[in-house]
C-alpha cells in the first residue's frame, strides 16, 4: 500500500511517514536508510547537526532522486545569510544531490535575523536548490513572525510532538495556516512505549506500542518521523495503513498528555554547537 501524502504550498507532496535519522552514527544510519528504501519509504529526514548526511549519501546513490523526498536543516549558528548559502551546499554535496525537497531552520537563533536567514532561504529557493523551505522547533510566536516576513511560503514546523507532549495550541495554530506539522520524537525517544494505555491498545490490536502511538499521530494530519537502527522495526514503523483506531480509542490517546517535553525545554546550553549562539 502506498504510503498517503500531504500537499504543500507548492504543490510538492510530502508523504506521512519519513525516516527520522538523529543521533544514529554512519553505520546504523546506513543500514537503517537502506532498510527504509527497500520498503515502503521514500520520505528521509537529516540535518547537518546530525554529523551522518554524508553516509545517507552513500546509500542514496543507488536509488532513483526523483523518488525521494529529501529533508535536511541548517544549524542555528549558522543562519546568517551566507552560511545559510553555504551551509546548503555543504549539505548538498555530503548527501550527493542537486537539490533538498525541504530545507529546515533547525532551531530559531534569536542573536540572528529572521529576516536575514529566510532571504537567504528565499535565494536557495530561487536557483533551484531547495523546494520547500521550513523552520523547526518554532513557537507560534515564531512561525507567526516567520510567515509574516517570508517571501516563501513556511511549508513546513517540525515541532516536538508525542503523547505526552501534544500542543494543542501550536498544532492548531500550524495548520491553520496551512503549515504542516512533523513531529520529531513521535515516540517521546521510546518514553510512552511502556505507558499502560498504549500497551492495551497495542495488545487489542494485535499491533506495536510504537504502530498505535504513530496511528494516533497520522490520524492528527501529522507526520511523524521515527527513526530505529533496526530493520524490523523500521518496517513495522511504516505499516500504519488499511486500519484506523476506533475514535474512542484515539481519544484515550488524546488524555495521556502531561505537556512534559523530552528535549524541547525552556533552558538551553547556548554554547553547544547545536545552538551556536556565543556571548
């Protein structure tokens, strides 16, 4: 079965299911794209920030580019205009193409210029370079900001989303505007696996925790980006389709939410290369 899509402003379909690739080192994330592309992915998700775009190259290089839809981010330290510029084709060359589907503001810098960072994006845009531009980890506030003063349309918010930490408000928000949500963490980085209603519907449904808590998020128009060093689980990650959670059950999902983040916190360690931003 193939794997349903949402349209984005430019008309680009992004499919629902995407393999999430953070914190696996070269090997694993060789595996695990290749695992994905023999399957039923076409959808992968990287960063520069990631520090594996080059062994996703690797493995892309033996499949069709026109099949794919590629994403990848540019890090907050470098979100001034020409490390902007750079920074994609430093990333372009590591993954072995001519062009990202999507490229993403991993997280907002507030020492650097919105507007500055998406004329940039803006000029990728123009020559071809990126399809899709989006921003990731924004707040209302900030995607508010971003659409307001983006020549390009904001595609795309790939936010912190999981059972336990739903955001009802930036979701709605997000698309309400015509901006799709991602969630990165679907699975609270394994967090909600263990927790008893998943279990139960898990067991009731003869499926994975993760397939029932994955459901519950493409039920939502959201879509969801797990990531696994194991093929098995890969694939079962992505057989999400030709069954539905009885409206009951999705709502029982709906009642775990504690607004409890595993990585999107207030407090920040700016001087991580992640952030980038020096005193």
């Amino acid at each position: 079965m193939s794997v349903p899509s949402l349209t984005l402003p430019s008309g680009d379909e992004l499919p629902v299911v995407g393999l999430g690739t953070w914190d696996l080192d070269d090997d694993a994330v060789r595996g695990s794209v290749r695992a994905a592309l023999d399957g039923e992915y076409t959808h992968v998700d990287t960063a520069e920030g990631y520090h594996n775009e080059a062994a996703i190259g690797d493995v892309l290089a033996d499949y069709e580019r026109e099949d794919l839809f590629l994403t990848s981010k540019v890090l907050p330290k470098n979100l001034n205009y020409g490390n902007v510029v750079r920074a994609c084709e430093r990333t372009l060359d590591r993954l072995g193409t001519d062009y990202l589907d999507l490229y993403l503001i991993h997280w907002p810098n507030p020492a650097i210029s919105l507007r500055e960072t998406l004329d940039a994006m803006e000029t990728l845009h123009d020559r071809g370079k990126i399809r899709n531009v989006g921003v990731s980890n924004f707040t209302g506030y900030q995607l508010s900001n971003a659409l307001h003063v983006s020549d390009v349309p904001i595609a795309v918010n790939q936010i912190e989303f999981n059972p336990q930490f739903q955001r009802h408000d930036l979701v709605e928000y997000c698309q309400s505007e015509g901006v799709v949500v991602e969630a990165a963490a679907p699975l609270a980085r394994t967090a909600c696996l263990d927790d008893e209603t998943i279990l139960e519907l898990a067991e009731a449904y003869d499926r994975t925790p993760a397939q029932i808590v994955l459901r519950w998020a493409v039920e939502k128009d959201i879509v969801v980006l797990p990531k696994s060093s194991s093929a098995a689980h890969v694939a079962e990650n992505i057989d999400l389709f030709g069954w539905e959670l009885d409206p009951a059950d999705h709502r029982r999902i709906d009642e775990l939410d504690r607004g409890e983040p595993v990585y999107d916190t207030l407090t920040r360690d700016w001087s991580r290369d992640v952030y980038g931003v020096p005193k």
